[in-house]
C-alpha cells in the first residue's frame, strides 16, 4: 500500500475567494486538491473548467491537483486541462467512447489517468486498460452534488478493486470519493482506499486542519 493520501474536494470550498480557500486547505496539511468538473449534461450541476484550474497555478498552487470529469464527451478536454496544471486526469468510461483511447490521450499529455466508477458501474471496465490505469476513483454517492451520504455497498466494491490491483502488482492508487468524513474512513481505509476525497466534511468545519488531523488520527489506527 502507498501512504494515504487526503484529497479535499474543492467544490465545498469558497469560489469567491477559491485562491485563499485552497492554499489554507494546502497549508492546513491536504496532500492533493480535488477538482471536481461537471458540465450540466453528464450531471446534473456546473462547476468549472480548466481555466479556473490555470488560475489556481497562476495564483501559486504547487500541489498536485486531481481533475476528476464529469463531463461528456471527454476528449477535448484533457489538452485543455493538462496545460491548464492539471496532474491527475480521471474520467467516467461511460462518458467516452474509446476509454482505452482516452487513457491514452491522458497520458500522452503528461498527467496520470483514471477510471472513475458510480456506484452502478461494474469494475469490469478494467479489464482490458488496468495497465494503461494510474488511479481507479470509486464514488460513494451518485455525482453531481457534494454533501451526500456515503453509500455502504461501496465498501465492498473498494476491497474488489483492491483485490485487483493487488493481483496486478501495478502501483494504481484507489481513490474514493462522495460522503467520506472522521467517522467512516477508517471504515474506507480497511476496505482498501489509500487516497480520500473529502469536500464538506473539511470545508463546512470552522478548523480545516483539525478536521485532516482528525482523519490522519483514524486512518493510523
Ligand atoms: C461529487 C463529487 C465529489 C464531492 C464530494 O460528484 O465528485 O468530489 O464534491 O463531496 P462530499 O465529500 O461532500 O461528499
Ligand atoms: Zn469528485
């Protein structure tokens, strides 16, 4: 297992002053921002795009960030997003076409790619791509909105997705992401997630760092 990774989700965070909100999330001891991209047509919601994640460099923001699209169809924005900073690209396959193709494409711009599941989707997607995967991004809640509640039956759909990238020796992160909070990751953690999302739980809390202190204490149990 790779060290645990916190990923807050910045769709929880101040878009007025996003600049502000996501240096203090950084400096508060996240590792990865989590950029969470809806069109109003894959979801139900719009967010942003890759020029808010160029101002995010622009304003100084070092840490990787973790473009999550939800977004359909993909392919033209991943040029976009990786010039725009972006360092981890994952997409849902039932929103491209070609995922091997899109994998591909990720990849040769320079950023990590991934898979993203909803709580339907069945892991086989991965069957024929795992090596071409740098990430597999399990959601616990249906996408579109931030704030809902984590859905149980992922905890065993994340140790199945363990289980296959443990049999494939390959160093693919597995990422969960919808209703993570103090109280269930260590829950998540067994289950076999080492990267976590986490937008209101850390955003609607007055001490942000309190809040990753707090998960870091349950995930080293
Ligand atoms: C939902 C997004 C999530 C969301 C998580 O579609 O992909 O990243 O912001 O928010 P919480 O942690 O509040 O469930
Ligand atoms: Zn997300």
């Amino acid at each position: 297992m790779q060290p645990y990774l916190i990923a807050p989700s910045i769709l929880s965070a101040d878009f007025a002053r996003l600049g502000d909100d996501v240096a203090a999330v950084l400096n508060a001891g996240a590792d990865v921002v989590h950029f969470d991209v809806m069109d109003n047509h894959y979801v139900p919601n719009l967010t942003m795009g890759p020029m808010v994640c160029q101002a995010l460099r622009n304003y100084g923001i070092t840490a990787p960030i973790d473009v999550h699209l939800m977004v359909e169809p993909v392919d033209a924005l991943v040029p976009q997003f990786a010039s725009a900073g972006a360092s981890i690209i994952t997409f849902h396959p039932e929103a491209s076409r070609h995922v091997d193709r899109t994998l591909q494409l990720i990849k040769q711009h320079g950023c990590q790619a991934g898979l993203v599941f909803n709580p339907a989707t069945p892991l086989s997607y991965l069957d024929y791509v795992l090596d071409k995967v740098d990430v597999v991004l399990l959601m616990s809640v249906n996408p579109g909105f931030g704030g809902q509640k984590f859905i149980p039956a992922t905890l065993d759909k994340l140790a199945a997705a363990r289980r296959i990238i443990d049999q494939s020796s390959l160093p693919i992160r597995l990422e969960i992401d919808g209703g993570v909070n103090v109280d269930n990751i260590a829950d998540i953690a067994a289950a076999g997630a080492d990267m976590f999302v986490a937008g209101s739980a850390i955003f609607n809390a007055p001490d942000y760092a309190q809040v990753i202190t707090q998960m870091r204490q349950r995930l080293a149990k």
